[in-house]
C-alpha cells in the first residue's frame, strides 16, 4: 500500500489538489474550551505562514501570530515576546513546505511516508499513514477514514509531547470539505481542548497589519526613581531567592522564580485579600502537572517599582508545598520579563533596569538564549562531553538532568544520593551525583553536584529538547543578567565563583512547619539521618538541648547541619507526638559514591 496515494485520496476527496493549492488565505470563529476555561476564538490565516490567533477566556485573552518573518504572542498580561528558539524555526520552515504542499509531490525530499496498517476509531475503519521530516523530529500520524477518506484523527508526536486530535462535522464550504469540530488532548501534559466553528471562510481580503506583533510592549510598572531600581535586598535560603511584596501596605515574603510562566499566589492568601478565583486551568511542574484558577491581582510594589493590576494564578496550599508559611507566593514571568534583571548572588541584592534604557558596560560572557515557553535556553557542557541546552531557571534549587536525556547517555545507573524534589505538583524522586565539572559561557566550575531523575515524569524533566534544567547551586557562583528584551543571558564571576559552599551531612530535608518549628520533609536512605531512626513528619524542637528557636529555626538547623563531617548532635523531635531524642553524626555524603 503506497501511504502517499492515500494522502492524495484525501486531498481528493476533500475537494481536490489544485482547488486546495489556490486557498491563499482563510477566517475562521468559533467557541472553544481549554482545561475549565470556556470562551471564543478569531483565526486569520494568509500564505506563507502568515496567521493570528485572538482567544477570548472571558477570565483571560491571549494572542498568537506571524507576520511571515516571526512569530510572536501576546500573554493575558498584554506581555509580547517574539519566538524565535529553533524548534520554532525548525516547525516554521515544515509548516511553509506544507503550504505549499511539498508533501503531495511523488518526488518530496522533506516528507518520509510509511503506511502502518489499519486501525478502527470507534466505529470507523481508517488507514494509518506516518509522516516525519528531514527537518526536526516530529511525526504526524494520519487516520484515513477508509471510505469516505476524511481525516478522523492525527497524532503529532513531539519530542516533548504528543498532540491528539479528533476531526467531525464536516462541512462543504463552496467545493472545500472542512472539518467544524476538533476534541485535542495534550499527552503527558493531561490538557483538553474543544474547538466548534461557527464560520469558516477562505481566499478573503486581509490587511496585513493584522499579522503584525503589537508596536508597543505593554508597560505597566513605574519606576519611582528613574529608569531602575537597584539593590534590592533578597534572602537566600535554602538556594532559593525570596522577596517582600507589598500589597495594601502590607509586606509578604514572595519565591522569585523565571520558571514560573505567570505569578502564583496562595489560595488562602487570596481571601484575606477579599479576591476571587475564576476559572481553572493545568499548570506544568517539574515532573507533574497541577490544578490553578485565576485572580486578578492589585496593585502591588517590590523595592521602589509600583505595578498595576495583573492576572495571575491562584493555587489552593502553596505555602505548604514551598515549606514554608511565611511564603505567600511566586513572581514569576509577569514580574521578571519587565525587565533587565541582574542577580548578585553574593551580594544578595537584584536589580531591575528599564529594557530600553539599559547598556550592560561589564566584561562579563554574553550569551545568546532564546526564550523557550517563556524561559531561556544556555548551552551547558557537563564533564567535558554532555553538551546541549539548559534552561536557566532561578526558582530551582539545584541542577538536574532530564530524564531522556540522562536514559539516552547512560546516566541513570549512576550512583548517587538519594533526594526528591518538590514543586507544585508533588514530590518527585531523584538522585544527586558529583560529576567533574560543568561549564557555562566559557566559565568552568568543578565538582557539582547534579540530579537524576528516577522516573520519568509528565512535566518539565519529560523534555527531549532541553538536557536539564540549571538552578541556583550553579548560579550562586556568578552575577547574571537577564534581558528578556533581547532574549540574552550574561553571566559574570561572582564574588562566590570560587566558594566550596557547605553541603548538608545529615541526609535531611528540612521545611518550616505550620507552627513556625522546623520539619523534617523527607530522609534520604543511607545516610546518618536515617540510621539514626528520623522520619518524615518530625518536628526538631532541640539541639544539643538548645530550643531551635535560638538557633535561627530551619535556616539555622540546615546550618548546623552542613558542619565538618564527625560532628555530633543530640537532637530532640516531636515525633507522632511523643518526645524522642535521636543521636546524629555528620557525615561527607557524597565522598564515596
């Protein structure tokens, strides 16, 4: 069975090859839902690659185009950034060839056919054909219908998702058969979306300035002294970056975190603040996905900068999972990408400098890092031979491989330490390796410590596209820059660069529990602290017979616990509600493994 005369069959059956090559341009509306969000869409569409994309959520409206030279979008914060990573160009220069129906020419060299048999939908008998590229690594699978020809279904698989669609309703538009609803599903991301048109038509007049990006960024800060605020003061615990907020005169500790592609509140904070949730929506964490609504959040001030309204996400125990009460919540995407932003580590200070005023004038590594859903992209080289791109994500801990990568290198048989990491969406397993370098922008550092996932996850770590994900125990060593504007990274020596940094000894993880007590999280395996007999859920009241209280609660505790190796502890704990006392002696985890 030749796969490519079945792909002719359909475009003959839907109205024919050449009457397909003239459709030069299209609009089409509709109602659509994504996850619990329900609204409208308008859809403009020109040859080559021009398109827009409006969705109306009522909760939220976003934007996506092209105006044939780039792509772009617009988030529900009126935020514009211009696409240009290279699986962006890459599926741009497929989706050109298919315009123009490269992939119907007998002698196409850019489209691979296979036919994989037949298959029932429901209750429909369809051929399967299989397409892939000499361009990137997507394949589409294509679901005939066997009698009447029509596309039933298709299943684009992504290297860092899979994409399935339903076809129905068809309709004839003036000789054109056009499918008027769609059902996706996005694996393993769990999202759903519905796509009813009401209009669909073809070869229409469109004014070009309809493709265009917005000509004006939006800005909805105000600098009260100039063109930046500078040295902002930020605690960093635990290798994480913490901020106040002020909201309605009242100061709250905020996660600073690029990685999340919009701020994120706690839900219970949100009703003391007398705001309400709308809508619901799939979040995407490190290894799983999670539930948020959304608020329309007021004007709120970090150092000297007054920000208007924003839409941001709510997420119903978001102190807990950052473990930590005092943390009401995330500044992420809508917060940062306003922004030069530069992070002097040692120094504990950030600073935020107007895009368009802003002349970097150091001597630091400029690097060129397009932003990937919002996050930015670096070349990493780890131990001299595992090379690629990281995402630079200052909201993560430490430095992990994802889990494609680390299964396609033979990484995941390497011993390693024990460990999970938690992000909103739960607890994932890992373990923590000391490889013998890691090099970024022509900075080399030795003996990191990496992660490794267990599992593969649904989230971030299931990318194929990205090697890993790069966190502040690497990004301590440096000052770094990131211009969201120009899509860059600079990265200078911190006054840290060449600082061995005090690793934990004990095998604990330690939050802050809701009594303001320290908490163990979770016991490593071999280690002091298990052979000591410590369980998740203890709370440490004393050491040394000292209340932890004077020690500097948590922060102190993981102090103590990242002492010379051979120091002893007698530690008191709340243990199922019973008081226990367990010996511990520190130890160098990582000496031999």
């Amino acid at each position: 069975m030749d796969p490519q005369q079945i792909l002719l069959k359909h475009f003959e059956a839907v109205g024919g090859l050449d009457r397909l090559k003239s459709i030069k341009s299209g609009y089409a509306e509709g109602k659509n839902t994504f996850d619990g969000l329900e609204g409208t869409f308008r859809n403009w569409e020109e040859t080559p690659l021009k398109y827009r994309l409006e969705e109306d959520y009522n909760v939220i409206k976003q934007s996506f185009g092209d105006n044939g030279k780039q792509s772009w979008s617009v988030d529900p914060n009126g935020k514009v950034q211009i696409h240009r990573d290279e699986e962006t160009l890459k599926r741009r220069k497929v989706k050109a060839l298919l315009e123009v129906y490269d992939h119907a020419r007998p002698d196409t060299r850019n489209f691979i056919f296979r036919y994989n048999g037949e298959k029932k939908i429901g209750e429909v008998n369809c051929q399967v054909v299989e397409m892939s590229n000499v361009i990137n690594d997507d394949i589409i699978f294509f679901f005939f219908n066997k009698e009447n020809h029509y596309i039933v279904k298709t299943i684009v698989k992504q290297p860092d998702f899979e994409i399935r669609t339903l076809f129905s309703d068809y309709r004839n538009i003036n000789g054109i058969i056009h499918p008027f609803h769609e059902d996706t599903e996005i694996f393993p991301r769990e999202k759903k979306e519905t796509i009813q048109l009401t209009r669909y038509d073809f070869n229409v007049k469109i004014n070009s300035t309809v493709f265009e990006p917005p000509e004006k960024d939006v800005e909805d800060f105000e600098f009260e002294n100039g063109e930046n605020s500078e040295n902002i003061p930020f605690y960093f615990v635990e290798n994480n970056i913490y901020l106040y907020v002020t909201i309605n005169g009242e100061k709250r500790l905020w996660l600073l975190d690029n990685g999340a592609s919009m701020s994120i509140i706690d839900a219970d904070y949100v009703k003391t603040l007398g705001l309400k949730p709308e809508g619901e929506i799939k979040g995407l964490g490190i290894a799983s996905v999670f539930d948020l609504s959304f608020v329309t959040f007021p004007p709120y001030r970090v150092g000297a900068i007054r920000f208007n309204p924003q839409k941001i996400f709510s997420y119903k125990g978001l102190s807990n999972k950052l473990y930590d009460s005092a943390v009401v919540g995330i500044l992420g995407h809508d917060f940062l990408s306003r922004f030069v932003v530069k992070i002097d580590y040692a120094s504990k200070a950030l600073s935020l400098y107007h895009p368009d005023k802003f002349k970097y004038k150091g001597s630091g590594k400029i690097i060129d890092a397009p932003l990937r859903d919002k996050i930015f992209a670096v070349p990493v080289i780890v131990d001299d031979k595992y090379k690629g791109k990281w995402t630079l994500d200052i909201g993560a801990f430490d430095m992990s491989f994802n889990y494609p990568y680390a299964k396609d290198n033979n990484l995941l048989g390497l011993k390693g330490l024990e460990r999970v990491s938690a992000d909103l969406g739960g607890q994932h397993a890992e373990k923590t390796v000391r490889f013998k370098s890691v090099e970024l922008g022509g900075y080399k550092l030795l003996n990191p410590l990496i992660n490794i996932p267990e599992i593969k996850g649904k989230g971030s770590n299931y990318s194929r596209e990205i090697v890993g994900n790069m966190g502040n125990n690497l990004l301590r060593h440096f000052v770094i820059y990131l211009d969201y504007k120009r899509q860059q990274v600079i990265v200078e020596k911190g006054k840290d660069f060449e600082k061995n940094f005090a690793e934990d000894k004990s095998g604990l993880l330690i939050g802050t529990g809701a009594d303001g007590f320290p908490e163990i999280v979770f016991v490593a395996s071999e280690t002091p602290a298990s052979k000591a007999g410590f369980t998740g859920s203890d709370i440490i009241r004393k050491i040394n017979g000292v209340n932890v209280d004077s020690l500097g609660g948590a922060d102190g505790v993981r102090a103590l616990l990242s002492k010379e190796e051979g120091t002893e502890y007698n530690i008191e704990v709340l243990h199922d509600g019973n008081i226990m006392e367990f010996k511990l002696v520190l130890k160098d985890l990582y000496k031999q493994r």
